[in-house]
C-alpha cells in the first residue's frame, strides 16, 4: 500500500529523459558521419587533383626525354653519316684502299655499336668490300636485294645519304641501312651502306637511365613492332610518348612508354587509404556511437535503478552529509529526496545507535567497506531498522550508501531468534531423541537426547553410516532391513520398536517413529525419526499391563456392574463385562441415559449436580440406592461416587450390584419376620405358659424349702425361733413374689387385645395368599383368589384377620398334600352375604372331615395333622367370633371342605369403632 | 479302710451355685437344717475364685442363669482346674436336655425344678458318699505309685515279671540272673511294697498299672 502510493510518482519523474536524448543523440550523430564523408570526398578530390598533375608531368618529361633520345639517336646517325661520306669521298677520290676501307670501318664500328656492318656496295649492286672482318652478312660478292637496290637506286639518284626501310634480316635481327653515294665526278660507283641494328641502336644509344625509365620501341608506319628493348610489359600504356625518326623519315617511329614504375594498386593505394580511413572511421564512429548509447542506457538504467530502487541509496560526504538520495528515501522513511541533501546522517540515527555508527563510518575512512545495521528516525517519528552498506573512494571523498529496510526482517529476526531459541531449549530439553539421515542414509543430525541416550557423542554418529555405532552387530539385519524400508518411504507410521546397543554395550529398546525431513524449497532431503527409550516404559508398561489385566480380571470376575461416566458429557468410559453382559457389549461411548440409569440433571437421585463438581470437590458420593431395571426386571444396588478419572476430568464411578436375590431374600425374611409376628400372638401364649412355669418356679421352690427347713428343725427340736420366724416371713415374701408373676402375665394378656380398624379384605386375602406363597408353590398346588375390588372394608383387626386366612389357606393346602396334583385348587372367596356382612370361604378339594371330626373340629387340643398343637382352629373362631363374626366348616360337594367366616361391614360399626377405640 | 486316714479326711462341703437369692437362701435352710455345710454363691464368677483340686464335697449348680457364665460352662472350668468335685446340676422346665449333656460331661446327677425336698437330700447324701468313697480309693493308689517309685530298675523288672505270674526260675532265666539274686530282689519288693501277700502285691500294682496303662 506504502509503495504503491509512492511507485507511480518515482516513474513519471524519470521516463522522458530518455526520449528527449534519443532524438538529439540521434542529431548529433549526423554531424560527424557528415564530417567524415566530407573529409573523404575532399581528400579523395585532393588525391585526384594531384595524380593528374603527377601524369601530366610525366608526360611531359617523357615527350622531352623521347625528343632527346632522338636527337641523340640523330646525331649519332649524322655522325655516321658523314663517316660514310668520308669515305665515300676518298673512295671516289681513290684514297681508299680495301685495308684502309676496312680498318676505318671496323674501327668506326667499334665506336659505335648500334652499327653492325659497313659495306661498300658498287653500283653492280653487289658487295665489294665489308666490315667488319668476322661478319657473315654482307659477305663480298653478295648482290643486294630488290628492296635494298630500290634504296640504292634512290641514294644514287638523289645523292645523298638515304635510308632504307628497316626490316628484318635473316638472323631476326630487325635491321636499318643507311646507303650513302660515292659521287666520283658525275657518275655514281656505288654507295657505301651502314647497317644499323635497331636493337643496338636502343641499347646504345641511350642513356641506362632512359633505358630504365622507359620501354623504347621502333614501330613501323603501320605500327608492327621491330624492336623493343626489354620484354617487360608492365609499362604504362598512357605514358606513352612516340616520335618519327628523323632523317629517315621512312616511317620509322620512336616509342617510348614509361615503366610502371608504381602499380596501379599503388596508384590507387592513396584513395584506397582514404576510402579505408574513411570507412575505419565511420566503423569507430558507429563503434563510438555503439558504446555511447550503451553508456547511456547504462547510465539511464544506472539511474533508474537509483530512482527505483526498493533499497534506499544515497552518496554522502566523508563527513557523513547526505549528498544525494534516491526516492526511496521517501517511501521507507518518509523524507523526500530534496530535502535530505545536506544534512548529517547522524540526525536521523537513534541515539543508541549513534556511537556505534560514527566508529563505523570512521572505520570507511581507512577504505574499508562497512555493513552495519542501525535504526532510523522516520519522518512519522517511528524508528525503522536498516541494515546500511557503505563504500567510500577517497579520491572522490565520497561515501556510497546502500540501505536495507530490514525492520520487518528484523522482527522476523527476533521473532525468528526467539523460535530457534526456543527450538533449542525444546530440543535440549526433549528426552525424545531425534535422528535425522539424508536419502542415502547417512546421519546428519541427531539431538542431545538421541546422544545421551545411545551414549555416543554427536561426532561419533553424525556422518556415519549404516551400520551405525548404535546397531548391535547380532541384530543388524533386521535393522538393515528396517532402514531400507525407511529409505524407501515404507516406514510403518505406527513406527517400528528396536533393540540398539548402549555405546557401553547396555542393549535398549527404543521406538522410532519416521517422518519425511522436507526443506525449505519443499524438496525431501531425508527422513527424521523420533526415538523414544521405551526400556523402562516397556517394562512398566508390560508390569502395568499385568496390574491392568489383574484390575481388568478383577473388574470384569465382580457379579456387580462396574461403569465410569463423565460427569459432564455422561458418555461411559469404562464399563466392566458385568455391566456390558446387563446393558450390552457396546455400552462404552453411549449415554448412560440410554440405559435409563441415574444420570445428573435428575435431582431425584443427586442432591449436587455432579457436572457442577470441579475436580478438588472429589471424591464425593453421588448416589447410594436401589433401582429396578425396567428391562430384566432386576433389582439392583446402584451406589455412585464422583471421583477423579484418570484424566483428570470429573466422572462418575457407579458399581450396580444385583441384589435381586437378596432382595428376594430380604423380602422371604421380612415375610417371615411378618409371619413370626403375626403368629407371635398365638405362640406368646404358649411361651407365657412356659415362662409363668418357669417364673414360678422359683419362689414357689423357694417356699417349698423355706418349709422342708422349717419341718425338718422343728422335727429334730434344734432350733432357734427367731429363725424359723425368718425363714417363715422369707417364704411369705416369696409368696407375695409369686403373685407379682401372675398379676403381670395378667397385665400382658390384656395389653394384646385385637385393635379394630376398617380393612380393606382384599389386601387382607392378598397378603395372607402370599405370605403362603412359597408353601404352596412346595406342594405343587395353586390358590384362587375371587375378592371383588369393590367389597366394602370390614372393620376388623387387620392381622388378626390375616391369621385366621393363613391358618384357612395353610390347613386347606395340607389337607389337598395327597390330592391329584391337578386337583390341589384352593379357591378363596369373598363377597357380600343377604345379612349384610361380608363373607370369606376357602375350598379345598381334601380328603374332608367326617361328621364326628367336623363337630370336635374347634374344640381346643384336638387336631387331625400330627405335628399339629390342635391350637390353630378354635383360636380362629374366637378370633372371628371376638369380631361378631362366625366361622363354621361344610363339607365341598366337590371333596374337601369349606370354611366360611362373615365379619361386619365398617359402616354398620361405626359406633362399635368409637367404642372399641375409647 | 484305715480309721487314720478317715479322721485326716477334710470335710465335706455342699457348694451351692444359683442366681435366685431366695431359692439359694431357701436351699441353705433346707440343706443346714439336715446338718450339712454349705456355701452359697451367687453367680459361677463369684465360685470360680474358690476352685482347689483337693476340694471335697458335692456342687449344686443352676444350669440357667442368665446375665453371666452359665453352669455348663462352669462345670467345663471346673473339670480344666482337675477338680472331681461331683456336680448336681438343678433345671428349670424345658432344661432337659441341657442336663442330659452335662450327664454325658461328667456331672453325677441333675435335679429338676421343681424338685422334692426329700429327692434332693437323697441325691446330695449318695453323692457325698460316692464322693468319698472315690477319694479314699485314689488316696491309696497314690501310695502304691509312691512305692513303686522307691524300686531300683532291676526291682521293678522282677516285679513285672511276678505279677505275669513267673517263677522264680523263669524270672531268673529272663534277666540271666541267678534264682538267689531273684529271691532276694522278691524279698525286698515285698518289703518296699509294703504287700503281706503276693495276692495283695499284684493286686495292688494292677489296680494303678490298669489305671496307667488304660
């Protein structure tokens, strides 16, 4: 957001800069390409100029140097001339004599060589005297050809020296002859002939320099060549300069071209250098033009990435003055560029930081480059950290100044030095050793736990590998094994357990759990394992396993339901076999609401919500009570504690003990409780008899001897009266003690009266029913019970009523014992009678009563059962009859007996009631 | 047997053992007025302190008597301190069969409340009589034990040997001693026997040997 508010600003205060030194670096370049083709054109006119001048000069002189190799060529010719007329002259004025003729003429050639021969031809046209000696042309005697006649003939008509055409002789030898006429008086005698060579005349006649200088070639008129003087042809055709060879005028030209003394290469050679000059320079302008718009878009991109650089740059003086900064000043701290030129970095600097800054910029001034990192005032007043480099050059007394923003790094920093410090005392604390190995298996790092456990220093096992130190040597292929299948990514993510070696030989067991060690790029560099010493946990969990299934046994042996709760989520935690066996072998995880058992929010069970129980609270009782399960129709015995569970957290330990059985027993005890109180009444009498027996006893004994003593002295007449008065009033006393013991027997027959209430006889039947239940269910026979829930309650003496059915129920059972097993129904009646009572009958299906026993039936001490007091029957009538009641037998129609008895309804009573209560 | 031992013997003492004041009271009237001596006890912890072995006489002792130690169980302590007071145990109604196992216990007679006086002073006289006559018996086998304590070794071989009924020849063979030696060892056991006939003698020895042995 900083930035993206800044940026655009920093790009339109730098982009046209380069436009504009486009276009004009673009003019400027025309000027000196113009220059420099310019230069050329000018230098190569310059060039032209002076070549010109050069050739016309040559020229010139050649012209010159042709006309004066002809003149000499002339003069020599004259020079021969007149020898030849010299001796033409003697000749024909017979001076001359063929020796002379011949030494004259030997000799004139030898001075000059261009001559070849010097014969005198008479008029015959044939040779007459030659030289010199040794030639083999001219020989004496040998006529002329036809031309050389003509040319004879004319040198003899005209008079004068002529020339003839020159020609080549039969040795190849291009040839001039000059015949010049012997004159004797009119007549003409021949001519004496000179023969030039042409070659000779060339080599000879001019100069070497000449020679050197220029080709001479004799052309004739029609421009065949006769003779060159050298067979070099690297002569320049244009300086060429021909001129006719006077006085022969037969056509006979002089050419003479100039050697190329410079090739034309060398000729062209000065334009060529200023083409290439030209052109080289051209090149190292374009190369000139190439690095200049490399150095400016170097420099263009060297101030962008001023301009634009995130990083704060700035030059500064020595003294530490801001010089120039780029923009990013701005966006980092807040200043604009502009403003900071001219101030002091150590305005800006953090007073702490000050001290430690100035040594350090102090420290530049050696040439040193320095990094340090310092915090800055922004323009906000915050303080940011930068990390600062500086560079300084001397020579310029300069300082280059590179700063980072790194508060954010520095925080990283911080907040990372933090981590790793805290990485590190996690690591040194950890008791988990940590192994790390790269891919093929080397250890790479381990912990100071992982050392400490093994006992090998970091040394030793960083760097190793397999087999590592810690691998007992009789175990290291399964541990080879396991660490190819760690290697190839196969590491079971249970982790595996190992036996490893102590590096002083103790064996351990240690756990390793192995995770993939990815680095920061997110590449796998190897594999970390977690290595935990489980020696002493795997014995203490092999003893707790132990103690756990003894406590498992011992739970799961109990006969009650054990179960463990939350207290806060009810779910069950734990629950025993027994408890499973009642509610179902999945009970653990399910509510204990769904098995209709005490849960909290019922403060019919709980007196404190035990979800409100923190954990000090506990232990605690819950509950303690007793509860049917719905669904076994069980009774059980539920007592419930909070207590503190093995997490920590708040439950609810419940132990439910069947107590059905018990329950049944209790219920058959307090039956029989029930039953021996309410026969207690009848049995007090027969205990009263023995009791008031016993009781009596003693004084009545006592007065017995008191007498016999008295009798037995009175007999012998040894006496004492006063002791016999003694004994006498001592049997008196005991005689008063006795009466005592009748009075109280009296008194206690008198306090157990029947207590009449309304009772309602059904519950009376039904009580009385079950109480014989379990007799009847021993004698295999069944009771009927026909009482009409609407029969009005009879007031009556609940118990004593019961007594009476019991003893009904009890004899009519007996009496059925030899009954077919079908037949032994007992059936118990009850309903209104016409006089308005209500009336009970029990009907057995018994052996019966005769006549006779029927009529002693209720008379007392007689009975018909063996074991029997005969007490039972005329007990019950006086019961019934002391309720105004009446109890009599038939015999059943159907076999057996039937005993009735009425008792009063309660609303005819009422008076009765109140009476009896009073 | 001997009128000397007779006028040594200590006299007979009826102690009586019931928790009714006035039946105990009544008793000692009865009982004194027959011209016996008795001692009355109101409870068994208050007779227990009075238990010797050489106690003579007869106990009445009341089987019921509730709030303390009950008269079987006195009977019981009274047989641990090896003492052979006869017992006579009276009983209520129903007590019978308590009674019944004292019999079988060692007591001598039981007598049920309520009892005739006559019945009861005849019970108590046999008793006594009994009592002393067993007394007078045991006085004299302690002296034959004492004697034969007083024999040597050799004494007392001959002596077994006699009373298997040996001659002198035989006995003589058996111990490979001679008939004089024999003679003269018979001689004075008869002497430290204080026997006057050898009929006494073995008779004499017997009736303990018998007591030992069985």
């Amino acid at each position: 957001m900083h930035d993206g508010r800044q940026m655009p600003k920093t790009d339109t205060s730098v982009a046209p800069a380069p436009v504009v030194s486009r276009v004009r670096s673009a003019w400027y370049w025309i000027v000196p390409y113009g220059a420099v083709l310019l230069f050329a054109f000018t230098m190569l006119t310059l060039a032209w100029v002076l070549q010109r001048q050069d050739a016309e000069a040559q020229r010139n002189a050649l012209a010159r140097d042709v006309q004066w190799a002809e003149q000499t060529m002339r003069l020599h010719m004259q020079g021969t001339e007149e020898f030849l007329a010299q001796l033409a002259r003697e000749m024909a004025g017979g001076d001359l004599d063929r020796d002379a003729f011949q030494i004259r003429a030997s000799q004139h050639i030898a001075n000059n060589p261009e001559l070849i021969n010097v014969a005198w031809v008479a008029a015959d046209q044939r040779v007459h005297w030659t030289a010199p000696f040794d030639t083999t042309d001219w020989l004496v005697g040998d006529p002329l050809s036809g031309v050389q006649a003509v040319v004879l003939a004319r040198a003899r008509s005209q008079g004068r020296p002529v020339y003839g055409e020159a020609y080549v002789n039969g040795r190849a030898t291009p040839v001039l002859e000059v015949y010049v006429p012997i004159q004797q008086g009119r007549s003409t005698i021949g001519a004496m002939v000179a023969v030039y060579s042409l070659d000779r005349m060339m080599t000879h006649l001019v100069p070497t320099w000449f020679a050197e200088k220029y080709r001479l070639t004799f052309t004739q008129p029609r421009g065949e060549v006769l003779a060159i003087n050298s067979a070099v042809n690297t002569v320049d055709e244009n300086l060429s300069h021909a001129v006719q060879l006077e006085p022969p005028g037969n056509g006979l030209r002089l050419v003479a071209t100039a050697y190329q003394t410079e090739s034309p290469l060398m000729r062209l050679l000065p334009l060529a250098l200023i083409a290439g000059l030209s052109l080289f320079v051209l090149w190292s302008l374009w190369l000139v033009r190439a690095h200049m718009q490399r150095r400016v878009r170097v420099e263009r991109e060297r101030d962008q990435l001023f301009n634009l650089s995130l990083d704060m740059l700035a030059i500064l003086s020595l003294d530490g003055v801001f010089r120039r900064c780029n923009p990013a000043f701005e966006r980092i701290l807040g200043y604009p560029p502009e403003e900071l030129p001219g101030r002091p970095i150590v305005d800006f600097l953090h007073p702490e930081d000050v001290a430690a800054t100035i040594d350090e910029l102090r420290g530049l001034a050696s040439g040193a480059p320095a990094t340090f990192e310092t915090r800055c005032l922004c323009a906000d007043g915050s303080y940011k950290w930068l990390v600062w480099s500086v560079n300084s050059v001397r020579e310029e007394k300069l300082m280059y100044a590179v700063a980072h923003d790194i508060t954010g790094r520095k925080s990283a920093e911080e907040a990372l030095r933090a981590e790793y410090a805290f990485r590190k005392s996690m690591e040194e604390s950890l008791i988990t050793g940590l192994r790390a190995i790269d891919l093929t298996g080397r250890i790479t790092y381990v912990n100071p736990a992982f050392c400490s456990m093994t006992g090998w220093s970091q040394e030793e096992l960083v760097g190793s590998q397999a087999p590592f130190p810690y691998w007992p040597r009789d175990n290291r292929e399964a541990l080879q094994q396991t660490l190819a299948l760690t290697l190839a990514g196969n590491a079971p993510s249970t982790g595996f357990e190992k036996r490893i070696r102590r590096k002083n030989g103790e064996r351990m067991d240690a756990r390793f759990y192995i995770s993939p060690l990815i680095d920061a790029a997110g590449r796998q560099t190897g594999w970390m394992a977690s290595v935990t010493d489980i020696t002493e946990p795997k014995r203490i969990r092999a003893q707790l396993q132990v103690a756990h299934e003894r406590f498992v046994v011992v739970l799961d042996g109990l006969d009650a339901a054990v179960y463990v709760a939350d207290a806060a989520s009810d779910e069950i935690l734990f629950a025993n076999r027994a408890f499973k066996s009642i509610y179902g072998f999945d009970a653990v995880g399910r509510r204990v609401g769904e098995f209709g058992l005490p849960t909290p929010p019922n403060t019919l069970w709980y007196d404190v919500d035990p979800r409100r129980l923190s954990p000090d609270d506990v232990p605690r009782e819950l509950y303690d009570g007793e509860l049917r399960n719905d669904h076994s129709e069980r009774w059980y015995h539920i007592r419930e504690r909070a207590i503190r569970w093995v997490d920590g957290r708040v439950v609810r330990m419940a132990i439910a003990t069947d107590v059905t059985d018990r329950k049944r027993v209790d219920e058959e005890n307090r039956a029989q409780q029930e039953r021996l109180q309410r026969t207690s009444r009848l049995i007090t009498m027969g205990e009263m008899a023995s009791t008031l027996a016993h009781e009596l006893n003693q004084p009545l004994g006592a007065i017995a001897n008191y007498a016999m003593g008295c009798v037995n002295r009175l007999k012998s007449g040894e006496y004492r009266t006063e002791d016999i008065l003694g004994a006498m009033q001592k049997a008196s006393a005991q005689a008063e003690r006795a009466g005592k013991i009748i009075r109280r027997v009296r008194e206690f027959v008198k306090k157990s009266e029947p207590r009449r209430h309304p009772v309602s006889l059904a519950e009376v039947v039904e009580d009385a029913v079950g109480f014989m239940e379990v007799d009847v269910r021993r004698l295999g026979a069944r009771v009927e019970v026909q009482v009409p829930l609407d029969l009005p309650p009879v007031f009556a003496d609940g118990v004593m009523i019961e007594q009476v059915v019991l003893n009904l129920v009890k004899n009519g059972i007996e009496a059925m014992g030899d009954a077919p097993a079908e037949a032994r129904v007992l059936l118990v009646e009850a309903g209104l009678n016409p006089e308005g009572q209500v009336q009970v009958s029990v009907t057995d299906r018994g052996h019966g009563l005769s006549e006779d026993a029927r009529a002693k039936l209720f008379s007392p001490f007689y009975t018909t059962k063996s074991e029997g007091m005969g007490m039972g029957l005329n007990i019950c009538r006086s019961i019934i009859e002391f309720h105004e009641g009446r109890l009599w037998v038939d015999p059943n129609p159907a076999g057996g007996c039937i005993f009735r008895f009425t008792l009063p309804l309660e609303n005819l009573n009422e008076s009765s009631s109140a009476d009896s209560d009073a | 047997m001997n009128p000397q031992v007779l006028t040594a013997m200590p006299e007979q003492i009826i102690y009586l053992v019931d928790d009714d004041e006035a039946l105990r009271d009544s008793l000692i009237w009865l009982l004194e007025s027959q011209g016996f001596k008795v001692k009355g006890y109101p409870s068994a912890e208050a007779f227990l302190p009075e238990i010797r072995p050489d106690m003579t006489g007869c106990l009445l002792l009341d089987v019921r008597m509730p709030g303390g130690m009950s008269g079987l169980e006195l009977h019981d302590r009274l047989r641990a301190s090896f003492c052979t007071l006869p017992v006579i145990f009276i009983t209520g109604h129903g007590d019978v069969p308590m009674a019944v196992s004292a019999l079988k216990k060692g007591a001598v007679d039981f007598i049920e409340k309520p009892f005739n006086d006559e019945a009861l002073l005849r019970q108590v006289r046999q008793c006594l009589a009994q009592e002393e006559e067993n007394r007078a018996r045991r006085r004299q086998d302690a002296e034959v034990s004492r004697r034969l304590g007083q024999l040597t070794q050799r004494e007392r071989e001959v002596l077994d040997l006699i009373i298997l009924g040996k001659l002198n020849k035989q006995i003589a063979d058996v111990l490979g001693i001679s008939i004089k030696t024999v003679e003269v060892h018979r001689a004075r056991v008869m002497e430290k026997m204080g026997a006057q006939s050898l009929a006494e003698l073995v008779q004499s020895v017997m009736a303990i040997e018998g007591v030992n042995r069985g």
